[in-house]
C-alpha cells in the first residue's frame, strides 16, 4: 500500500552539500521511519520518529515531523558519494508499513 | 547477527517451474515479510507471519505460497508465474508485528521467461 509522497522524485548534488527529502501522508501515525535502498539491494533502516518526537538526530541525519501537516524531512548533512541511493519513508498505520513512492539521491564527486 | 539472508540472490525460472525463495533470521523476531518491489516503486506487501501463522495476504494470486517452517525461516514457493512477476522480492523481519523497525535481506532478484 502507498500511502505518502516524496519529493523530489530525484535530487542530484554535489558532494559536500546537505540533501532534504520530504515525506507527506494521509492518515494519523505511531511512527514515521526513512529506510536508504542501494540499488536494486535491500533497504536499510535509517532512522525511526515517534508521533509525539518532533525533530531526531542520527550521526549526519535529522529527521523532523509535522503532524499537524503530515509530513516530515530528512535532512542528509555534508553528503558523500556513498549516500547515493534511493530514500523511502514509512508510516506505521494499522500494524503495517505504508511506504512513500521514494526518492531518488544522487551525490556528484 | 542482525542479518536477514534470503536465497538465492538470483533466479531465472520458466513459467511452468516449480521454485522456492528462502529467508533466514536468528534474531529472535517473531514477524516476518515478503514485499516485492518493481523498479523504481516502493516495496508491495505480500504476506505477513506473525508468530509463525499467517496474518496478513495482501490478496495475492495463489500462485505465490508463503510457508514458515519454525520462528527463524520464511519460504516462498512460486508455481506458474507470470513475466509480470519477474521483480526484487523482500524479505524482512521485525521483533513483533507493529512495527519499530523493519530489517530487511538483500532481495532475489526473479526473472520469469
């Protein structure tokens, strides 16, 4: 099921530069979580937002949520050619997982 | 070990072969997933166990068959499919169905011809 939507679609940056993704969805939420897919590999857990966190770090990651305007950031810090990679978040909505259609990050060296 | 592994990593099958895809976790989860994912398109759910019984089918074609032979391993057994199956097919698990977070195996990637 999808439920959110991602913009942009793709993001192309030099490295070095700080990357957002946002994440908007429909309905109300226990948690928001971003997950990093290399391509055509397995997703990776990035980070996880309660419904009542409003902003989250992790290493060069933050995370924010608004639930008032359903959406949320994440913001990719001093970015690396390893970060190239398609972003996802989820929505955990009645036991299950409700993924944006994902966005597309590609870091220039 | 916080590793789901899924095999095998690659699969060509004809559309009258019998296959099975295998998905293994010894980190004491109790729910487990198989997604698939088109390119360029989020992960689909397919299938949930939870606590080793089926819990949720995201109405799939019988064509696909999960199976969960004990608490650590997750099969999916493919019959007659489709060229439209041919995708990158998920396997993950979670410490209990609801969700903190998800991990996820690296994929087989099926080709139907």
């Amino acid at each position: 099921s999808q439920q959110g939507e991602e913009d942009p679609q793709a993001l192309s940056i030099q490295e070095g530069e700080n990357a957002t993704m946002n994440c908007s969805y429909k309905t109300s939420i226990n948690n928001l979580q971003w997950y990093r897919q290399n391509s055509g590999r397995g997703l990776v857990h990035l980070i996880l937002i309660r419904s009542n966190e409003r902003e989250k770090h992790s290493g060069r990651l933050r995370v924010t949520l608004d639930t008032s305007k359903k959406s949320s950031s994440l913001l990719i810090t001093a970015s690396r050619a390893a970060d190239t990679a398609s972003y996802f978040c989820a929505t955990d909505s009645n036991y299950q997982l409700i993924w944006g259609a994902g966005t597309k990050l590609i870091i220039k060296p | 070990d916080t590793e789901v592994t899924q095999t095998p990593k690659h699969l060509v099958m004809g559309m009258t072969n019998k296959k099975s895809l295998k998905c293994e976790q010894h980190m004491g989860h109790r729910a487990m997933y198989w997604y698939k994912q088109k390119a360029k398109k989020p992960p689909e759910l397919m299938f949930v166990y939870s606590y080793e019984k089926l819990s949720i089918n995201e109405s799939v074609p019988s064509r696909f068959s999960p199976e969960c032979p004990n608490s650590s391993l997750l099969n999916l057994h493919l019959h007659a499919l489709q060229p439209e199956d041919s995708a990158l097919y998920l396997c993950a698990s979670s410490q209990a169905e609801g969700y903190t977070e998800a991990f996820f195996g690296q994929g087989t990637r099926l080709t139907v011809v």
